[in-house]
C-alpha cells in the first residue's frame, strides 16, 4: 500500500482533522465515506477508490487506524488534538463571518421554518469560506455565509479554533442564494398526486354450495281423478242420442 497515503491519513486523523472539516463523533471516530469526500476534494490520491480505503484500514493499516466497518467509522489509535470542547457563545461574536454548506431542498425548507435545527448532529461553522465551498462541492450543496452576532444558542461547541458547533441556526443570521420562482419551482418537492376514489364493486350474493331443487310446472291437484276433456264429453252424449 502507498506509503504517501498513509503518511496523509494519520495527519489528517491523528493530527488536524479540523484542516479538512473534519469533526470527530463523541467517540472521536470519523465517517470513512467523507475521509474518502477529503481525497476528492483535495484532488489527492485519485486512484483511490472508497473500498480500496475501507481495504486500507481494516488490513494494512489496522496497526495504527481502528476501524468499525459495520458503521463505516474510522479513528487514529493515537491522536495528538484535543476533541470538541463547550464554549461561551460570545468567543464567537469576535468573528464578523462564519460559513456553513447546506442541501438546497433543505435551504428551502428553512426559509420557511425560519430555523435551521437538525435532530441528530450540530451545524458545522467553519472559519474558511474555502473550507465550506470544498465541502459544498463534494456534497453538491450551497454555502451559507453566517453572521456570528445573530446567533444565541446556549450550546457551542470549539473545535481547534476553526470549526465551531451549534445546534441551530436562525434563519435571519444567514445568507444564502435568493429564494425566488425558479428556485422554488426547482427543488420545491412535487404535489401529492390526488387521491383516487374507491371503486365501489357491487354485492354479489354468494352461491350456494347445496344444488337447489327443481321448479316443477304448475299443476293443479285432482286428488287421482283425472278431469275429462270436453270433447269426449260431447262424443259421448253424441253416442247416446243415437
């Protein structure tokens, strides 16, 4: 395996994660699919594909790298930064602009919430408008310039002096593409299609599994006399009177 690739990860994961945007979980692992997002934004090590690097990790470089690969995480076994640390929310107020990357669709979705606040992680706000725009590129999202004074949440968290964490952002402090009709008309998501009445089926009776009896045709009881017909009358009394 390439010695410059090696040389590469364990600074990026050992050393200064934060100069890649990177950000580690609270287990201190990162997500492999956006270490391989780093190689293409940096236009290192094209050759590399994902599952080359996922090859890396779990056997050739398992010596210094741990690697979950059920859940596609990775970390240095030795790490030489400190993790993400609280920090008061006015440290940030020293920066006149921070920036951030977010989907389009999600853009327009906040323009209308008003408020950006993911359910499971924090917004990234990075110190480098270059940083974000490598990040926007790979994940085809927009950046976002943020303005720091317009923030108050009670929860930020510092990672190395460039990356700072918050869990929501809103919409006023942030300044992003224009939301006009074509915008919208783009990636507005599609109507629900109208719902289609139920088709009524008719009642059938069901069938009988016994076979019915057969209708006879009517006919009138005699009780074993059986009627004489008129004319055999008439031949009979014509009989008689000769």
């Amino acid at each position: 395996m390439d010695e410059t690739l090696f040389k590469f990860l364990k600074y990026m994961l050992a050393h200064h994660p934060e100069e890649f945007g990177l950000v580690p979980n609270n287990n201190g692992f990162f997500k492999i699919k956006e270490i391989f997002q780093v190689l293409i934004f940096t236009k290192k090590f094209k050759k590399v594909r994902l599952e080359t690097l996922k090859q890396a990790f779990s056997y050739y470089y398992r010596d210094f790298f741990e690697f979950l690969e059920d859940f596609g995480l990775v970390r240095a076994r030795e790490v030489f930064f400190s993790p993400p640390t609280p920090e008061n929310i006015r440290q940030i107020y020293n920066f006149t602009k921070l920036w951030t990357f977010v989907k389009p669709k999600a853009w327009l979705r906040i323009s209308i919430d008003g408020i950006w606040k993911p359910r499971q992680s924090m917004i990234p706000l990075f110190t480098s408008q270059e940083l974000a725009q490598n990040w926007a590129k790979v994940k085809g999202a927009l950046v976002i310039e943020v303005d720091p004074r317009k923030l108050d949440s009670k929860i930020v968290f510092n990672f190395q002096d460039s990356i700072f964490l918050v869990p929501e952002i809103p919409f006023s402090a942030m300044r992003g593409p224009k939301i006009d009709d074509k915008f919208i008309k783009k990636y507005s998501p599609p109507p629900k299609p109208p719902q289609k009445e139920p088709k009524i089926i008719p009642f059938v009776s069901p069938v009988s599994e016994e076979p019915e009896e057969e209708v006879l045709p009517y006919r009138k009881i005699t009780h074993g006399k059986k009627k004489e017909k008129p004319w055999k009358r008439y031949q009979k009394k014509k009989a008689k009177r000769s």
